[in-house]
C-alpha cells in the first residue's frame, strides 16, 4: 500500500488584521480525501460497493411491497 505525507485539514490564511487564522481549504481537503480514498485497499471499496447494491435492491423492494399494499 502506497503511504501519502499529512498534509494537514487547513490551510492558513491571513486575516484583516495582520495576524494568521486557520481557515479550511476545500479544494485541498477534497485533493487530501482522494488520496486516501485512492490508496485505500480496493476489498474495502469492493465490500462497500456490495453493500450500497444490497441497501438498493432492499429499497427498490420495499417500494415494490408498498406500492403493492397502496393498491389494495
């Protein structure tokens, strides 16, 4: 498994008043969260991709099941 440094979760960005705040940079937490999801093993995303197709297709049936009961 390939290892990313830690970037950190903001970047710092100076204020109205000269001094420096810690404020969040979108653009590098999304970059940072695909770089851990890209060196994540691919079983864990195969699983949770099994996963999201079960919750689906139990949704899709328990729509099924209610429009059925609607019907009655």
């Amino acid at each position: 498994m390939r290892e990313v440094a830690t970037l950190g979760s903001a970047a710092e960005a100076p204020n109205g008043q000269g001094g420096r705040t810690n404020a969040p940079s979108t653009s590098r937490d999304i970059a940072v969260s695909f770089l851990r999801l890209a060196n994540l093993d691919s079983e864990i995303v195969d699983r949770l991709s099994r996963y999201e197709a079960g919750l689906w297709r139990h949704f899709v049936q328990t729509l099924f099941a209610l429009q059925t009961l609607r019907r009655r």
